[in-house]
C-alpha cells in the first residue's frame, strides 16, 4: 500500500493566490506615513534591537560583524554599530550615522573600515534596501567555506530560493572599496548572500527584515551542513520551491517573523531603547 498522497488538483501551485503571510485580519503590518523623525527613530531601536538579538545568538567574533540602516532623510548615509562594541551592549544612543566618504556626521566612536566598504557600497548600488547585516556566524562560514548556496531542502529555506546570491571569490577582509563593489555586484537584486570562504550577508526594507533573514539564512546553513553530514538532503521541485517561497520569502513575512524577536529582546533588555 504506498502512502504517496495522490494531488487532485489540475492547476498549478503558482496558480494560487499567495495567502499564509499577509496583514490584516488581526495580523499587524508596518508603520506607515512615519514622518522623518519618527521614521529614524523606529529604523534606528530595530537596528539596536537586531545587533542585540545577534548578541544573544552568539553572532559576535571579536571586533568583526556589523549592521546598517539607510537614514530616512539623508539616502546616502546609514546608522551603523560603533567599531569594537559589543552587539550585546549596543543601545539606541550608541549607534553612528557615517556617510558614503566614510566620515561619522552623528555620534561617538569610529566605524569598522570593512564594514564601511561593504555597507557603502551596498546602499549605492541598491537604493531600495533600506538594511544590510553581515556577521562572522559559525553555520555560514562553515557553509561559505564550502562554496554552496542554500538548497531548498526545507520550507523555511524556500525563503532564499531563488532570490540569494553566491560571491565565488574571496578578496580578503574588505577593507577597500573594489570588495565591496564586487560583493555589491553579486549580490544584484537577491535579498542574501553567501560569500564564499566569508560568511552570509542579508538585506531588508527594514532593520527587522534583514536582522531576519540573516538569524534564519544562519540555521538553514546549520540545517543544511546536519543534513548533508547524515546523507544526501533531498531538494523540492522548481514549482514548489517557487510557491513556498512566495508564502515565506516576502519581505512582509521577514518583518513579521522579526516581531516575537523584537518583544523578546525589548522585554529582556528594555535598556537598549535608550
């Protein structure tokens, strides 16, 4: 007797309308119709809230790892963590907004040279992320070290089907500008990227987003490098991982998945938002 489940249905999966993920009914969306300052302060308590959540995960390696948000009024300058401050000391206050020369214009402390490159350059080639995350995580840099992209071999690793890159080269830590041109590059439009013998790098339309994404892409390396240490992980079909992808990849889903992250990091650490 098999116990394969004979689909019934005639049309495509793609054919259906996308309805896990969406607002309303209860569901909460974003703020919308912020004016400017209220709009920086929300982009700039998600990104003290994410480098905190990185903290808690044991995102941090040394003086390595760092996180932008695009500043709402001024589109070529982001808020950035302070080089060689703890992601778990990181508050609201803390945060330095740099510009595309490279020159902090708001706060204390000076700015990780690599990471200025990589966020820099980033925030010009792609004027619609709004936040950028890249740390020295453990799974990543095991799975850069391989070379391999995130494989659909589960639904939560859908979200990066099709929309993330792979940077095949290594230019050395990024402290000049022609890396982080090349990241850039290769990154193109996709959401993520794995950059081979470096580690993972996300993107979002918010500081959540992106903090999203990269605390996911990092247990879909880990899932994936179990799954390949036990046997031969077993990849969906294009049209499946496709569909999966719509329900669990949109940016809309990144900001909700990041909401229980945020009431439980603010509720641990009501500290951070000052």
């Amino acid at each position: 007797m098999s116990n394969t489940v004979e689909s019934t249905e005639e049309t495509s999966l793609l054919d259906r309308p996308a309805s896990i993920v969406k607002p309303g009914a209860g569901v909460p969306g974003p703020p919308t119709g912020l004016n400017i300052e209220d709009e920086r302060r929300l982009r700039k308590r998600e990104l003290a809230a994410s480098l905190r959540l990185f903290g808690k995960f044991g995102f941090g390696e040394g003086v390595a790892g760092h996180m932008t948000v695009r500043d709402p009024e001024f589109q070529d300058e982001f808020w950035v963590n302070p080089f060689t401050m703890s992601f778990k000391a990181i508050r609201v206050s803390d945060l330095i907004r740099v510009n595309h020369a490279g020159r902090v214009v708001e706060g204390e402390g000076s700015v990780n040279l690599a990471g200025f490159f990589i966020h820099s350059e980033l925030h010009k080639a792609r004027p619609d992320v709004v936040a950028a995350s890249h740390t020295h995580s453990i799974y990543g840099r095991a799975l850069a070290s391989l070379g391999l992209p995130i494989l659909p071999i589960n639904q939560d690793a859908t979200a990066f089907y099709n929309d993330h890159a792979l940077y095949d080269f290594y230019g050395g830590p990024a402290g000049y500008r022609e890396e982080g041109e090349r990241i850039a590059a290769a990154l193109g439009d996709a959401k993520a990227a794995v950059l081979q013998n470096h580690g993972l790098l996300t993107t979002g339309q918010s500081a959540g987003e992106a903090a999203w994404w990269f605390i996911a892409m990092e247990r879909c390396a880990q899932v994936q490098l179990t799954a390949m240490a036990a046997g031969t992980p077993i990849e969906m079909d294009h049209e499946t991982a496709t569909f999966s992808h719509r329900e669990v990849g949109s940016a809309f889903a990144g900001w909700l998945s990041f909401r229980p992250l945020w009431d439980d990091i603010t509720r641990e650490h009501p500290e951070l938002l000052t």
